[in-house]
C-alpha cells in the first residue's frame, strides 16, 4: 500500500482494473477533511478529459438521512457519525450500479448550501465505466457497510495530518455558517469521533493516497 496522488498514476491504475469488466466501482475513503472529495473530482475529471463521460463521480454523501429524520430520531447533533446515513440504501445503489448497464442509475447528491441531499442529481449512464464513489465509511467492519468492499475494485485510503484535516474542517464549517468558535467544537468532537473509527479502516484499502487540497466549497 503505498502512498501517491500523481493523477495520472491513479487513472491509469482505475482503468488497469477495468479488465474484462464492463463496469467497476473504484471506492475512495478516508476521515473528514482529508481531501478525498476533491482527489475524488479531480480523479474523474481526468479519466474523462477527451473520452466523454467514461467516469461518473458518486459521493456517499447524498445517503445522508434528512434533517427531519434527524430531529426526530434525536441525532441531529450527530450529523455525520455512521448512523446518520441511510448505509441500506447505499449498498443497494452500488449493487444497482453493477447490475444496471442498460439505463441510467440515478442516485443523490449532497448539497451543503442547504445540508441536505438532492434526490437524483447525479447520472451514471449506461456507457460509464468506472465510478468513483466517495464517502467516510465504505471500510467500516460492520453491517450493512461490510458489504461494501466486495462490490469494489478496489479501495484508496486518502491520508492527511490530522493538524491540516482540522484546519480545513474548521475552514468548511465557518464558510457553511457555523461561528468560529462552533466551527471548531464540531470538528473537534463530532468530526474527531468519526475520524477514528475512520482511520482504524486504514488497514483494509488497497493503496493510501495522500489527500487533495480543497479548491472550494
């Protein structure tokens, strides 16, 4: 497991693991801040740089279990921790995303203007081949994320110094809305909570990648 981020190494170890296979999911993980969401934009933005829409971006984000359903399970607090996301759900995307080649598969995004998902943003069209889908825990040893290994090609582990995941988690919260000082409670406590059941999945990826830095919101 060695540590990279050269783009094209990573594109061309993706499409490497195509093989035979009409279609795969490339899973990228890693703790909150890490700068997999933007390793895993980038990532898709080169596979598809002059080939059309080889690759479909899918973040796990968009499982988020909704605000209302937060409040009223009293987890809103929480938002973030394993138990907020509808993990069912998302295990039953990424199988549709194998099984499904001769439609689109629609699935959520995850807006965080409004913190909420968007039902059916994001597109995988019958001609994708390879979906790179983004998300905290998709190397968690535990129902019903355990199934999820087994559905991908492999899993990158993207690593960052935890004094520059805290840096940025801070920087994400204050710009969504959160005071300073609440910015950094929360990535503190409900972020750190995360990040080491996180970080003790490390062990299961098949490559660490150090993390991207953000280039927005």
């Amino acid at each position: 497991m060695d540590i990279e981020h050269d783009l094209e190494d990573l594109a061309q170890r993706a499409l490497g693991l195509l093989g035979e296979n009409g279609r795969i999911i490339v899973g990228i993980t890693g703790s909150p801040g890490a700068g997999k969401t933007t390793l895993a934009k980038e990532l898709v933005d080169h596979l598809n740089d002059g080939t059309g829409g080889r690759a479909v971006y899918l973040p796990m984000d968009g499982f988020h279990l909704a605000n209302a359903t937060l409040d009223r399970l009293g987890i809103h607090d929480r938002k973030g921790a394993i138990d907020t996301f509808d993990g069912w759900g998302f295990v039953a995307l990424l199988n549709r995303v194998l099984a499904e080649r001769g439609h689109p598969v629609y699935a959520p995004s995850f807006e965080r203007t409004v913190d909420e998902g968007i039902a059916g943003e994001v597109a995988i069209p019958p001609e994708a081949e390879i979906v790179v889908v983004e998300g905290n825990y998709l190397l968690v040893d535990q129902e019903p994320w355990n199934r999820i290994p087994g559905l991908l090609a492999e899993a990158w582990f993207c690593e960052t110094a935890a004094d520059e995941r805290l840096t940025r988690l801070v920087d994400r919260h204050t710009r969504h809305g959160r005071s300073p000082e609440d910015a950094h409670a929360w990535a503190s406590s409900v972020d750190g909570a995360n990040a080491i059941l996180i970080q003790a999945t490390r062990p299961r990826a098949d490559l660490i990648v150090s993390g991207a830095a953000p280039t927005g919101a």
